[in-house]
C-alpha cells in the first residue's frame, strides 16, 4: 500500500512552474476586476484528477461596495509537453456546461466566475470557479482502502449512493431546449447519438494510442458492435464522469459536482453504468489487495431500483452500457500509463494489454463470468 502512495504522488500531472503562473494570474485577475488583488500561494489538488491542471488559490481585492475575498479554483488544459490525457479541451465548452447544468438543471456544479478564452494571460485557456469545501472519495489510495466512506455506517453510505444516483435523475430529466443541447452533440455520420459516441470514442482510442494496438480494447469494441441495444432509449444530457470520486459531500450530501470536460448527448444508462463501474473498479483493486472494501455499495441492482423509483425509466441493455464504461475507461488509463512511461515513471509493458489496469475484469466481461 505503500507503494502505490509513492508511485501516485509521484505521477505528474503538470510542467508548469507555479511561482510564475501565480504573478500571471495575478496580474490577470486584477484586470478582469478593476482593482490589485492579493493572491495566496497556489497549490494543486491531490488525490483524483489526471486530465487537466487544477490550481487552487484564494483572491482578494476592494470592490466598490468593499472587500471582497473568495476562494478560487482555475481549470487550465494541459501544456502539449505534458502528453494530455484528451486530444483537446475546450474549457468555454465546459464552462457553459456548468453555467447550464446549475441554472436549468439545479445540479450543484460550483458556481462559474470567468472564462479566459485568451491563451496569452497563462500560456493556454482557463476558467475560474468557486472553490467550495467538503470531503471527496479519493482516488489515491482509493476510499474503498481507507477513509471517511470506509469508516461510514451502513445507514450513511446509503444515503450517500442514493443522493449520488438523485445527481443523475435531476441532470437527465431538467427540461433543456434543443438549442441548449445542440453544442454538446458529438458530430459524425452515425444514426444515433449512442453510435456517434463509440466512433467518437474509437477515434479517442486511435489518438491516444498511435500506431500502437491493444488486441484488448480492439476486443472490447467489437463486443459493443455484436451486442448492440435493439433499442438504446431517449437522448438526455450525459455528465460523461458520472462518479462519486467528482462529488464533494458534506455530511454525505452532495454540495458540488465536478469534472464536466466529458460531458455530452448520449443514453441514460451511460452514466449508470460509469458510475457502477467505477466503484467496482476500486473494489476490485482493493480485493486483490486482500481488503474487503465496499462490497454492497454501489451494486448494479440498488443503483438502477433507486433511479428507476426516481424518474420512472427503467434502465436497460446494462450489460452493454457496463462493457462500454470499462472500455472508455481502459481507453484512458492506457492513456495515462502512456504519460507515466513518457515521463520514465515506469517502463513499457512487453504486453500492451497491461496497459489496462483492469484488464482481468474487462477479460472476464468479454468471457461473461463478470455479471455470473
């Protein structure tokens, strides 16, 4: 266990220098506010994210009507010598998405403060949100080895799951308008929003990997096309990250919702079915570690009954929808193996099916005795 806490505090997320992006956003605040602002050090989250960097800092100026002083969190892509985990990422895209989802939705993303679509100030895009406080269930070490949700009662990790699925029911049945929807469309030929996502998520795969093949995940996408759902159900608004490691809850209450940068038009059971599967991810890791972890959180049956019992949609074809969650999420950790490889973190496997850190569950999904 040790170890797996030194190699993820070792993983690097960013090749910035932070004294100099300090000065820079500095600088830049006290423009976009009409007055100098004093900044705290800034400091980088720990414990989940991989895929853009996150600043952390607090801000404080006078104002007209006096002081202000507000906790701050910047989202910047990441510098192309960082080897991204996305191909791009647009942060106006996501911005809206959060503006849209708290306002038409009442879903609790952080409130949105400034959007800099300007690479000059920092060297690349960025938006601004509220920082809020709470506890989230870390990635590293995973909450199913240690931790407030660990130590919880039954009764509170209940009530946990059950406002975290209430997360989904809000976000896909709020009442959006075709035009508020259209920009979060994924383009493409196929016949379906569902189809246009796998293409789109095959040309992720192709990005990400280069001329490099893993037979693995090669597999997995031909599974989806011999098991694709005769019928894949209404188009809502997808959260894309659908997990509970992108909550932060106080007293087991939801209090703000992150991680928007997949966010897009596709089936209800998509983000069901990542939201399930990820915890057994994290379960799995912690069997393997010889740890009971959370073996009745999170289960395909209790997460589907409460939504259902929400909204009133029965969830279906969930046996696709979780091969499709533990396809788009092998895709990606590939991806960052790739970066800790790039970085001399750790060599190449001479199987590139190792690069799937759950390659045993996806076997066993492409086997079936995963949902015996």
């Amino acid at each position: 266990m040790d170890q797996q806490r030194r190699q993820a505090e070792d993983m690097r997320t960013s090749t910035r220098d932070l004294d100099e992006l300090h000065e820079r956003m500095r600088s830049w605040l006290s423009g976009r506010v009409g007055s100098p602002v004093t900044l705290s050090r800034l400091s980088a989250p720990s414990g989940n994210g991989m895929s853009s960097e996150t600043l952390l800092f607090d801000a404080s100026w006078t104002a007209a009507e006096g002081g202000r002083e507000i906790g701050c969190v910047a989202r910047m892509a990441p510098a192309s010598e960082a080897v991204p985990v996305f191909p791009s990422y647009d942060l106006g895209r996501q911005f809206e998405v959060m503006r849209m989802v708290r306002e038409r939705a009442g879903v609790l993303a952080p409130r949105t403060l400034w959007y800099e679509p300007d690479p000059a100030p920092m060297g690349t895009p960025f938006f601004v949100m509220e920082r809020l406080t709470g506890d989230v269930p870390p990635d590293v070490l995973p909450y199913t080895f240690e931790g407030w949700l660990l130590d919880a009662s039954p009764a509170d990790r209940t009530r946990l799951q059950r406002q975290s699925v209430e997360i989904l029911a809000r976000l896909h049945d709020a009442p959006f308008t075709v035009e508020e929807l259209r920009p979060l469309e994924i383009a493409g030929t196929g016949e379906s929003a569902l189809r246009r996502h796998v293409d789109d998520q095959r040309s992720y795969y192709e990005w990400a990997h280069g001329s490099m093949r893993i037979p693995l995940l090669e597999r997995a996408f031909d599974w989806l096309c011999e098991h694709w759902p005769n019928d894949p159900g209404p188009d809502v608004l997808s959260w894309g990250d659908a997990r509970i490691g992108n909550v932060m809850y106080r007293d087991f209450t939801p209090v703000a919702v992150l991680d928007w940068e997949m966010a897009a038009i596709a089936p209800r059971e998509l983000d069901l079915a990542w939201m399930i599967f990820l915890h057994r991810f994290f379960q799995e890791i912690a069997e393997v570690m010889e740890l009971p972890g959370l073996p009745d959180f999170m289960r395909r049956e209790d997460v589907c009954e409460t939504y259902q019992e929400i909204t009133g949609y029965k969830p279906r074809d969930m046996e696709f929808y979780e091969m499709y969650a533990a396809l788009r999420h092998g895709v990606i950790m590939a991806r960052v193996w790739h970066r800790r490889i790039h970085f001399g973190e750790q060599p190449m496997p001479d199987d590139p099916d190792d690069l799937v850190l759950h390659r045993a569950a996806l076997e066993r999904m492409l086997d079936g005795s995963y949902w015996s």
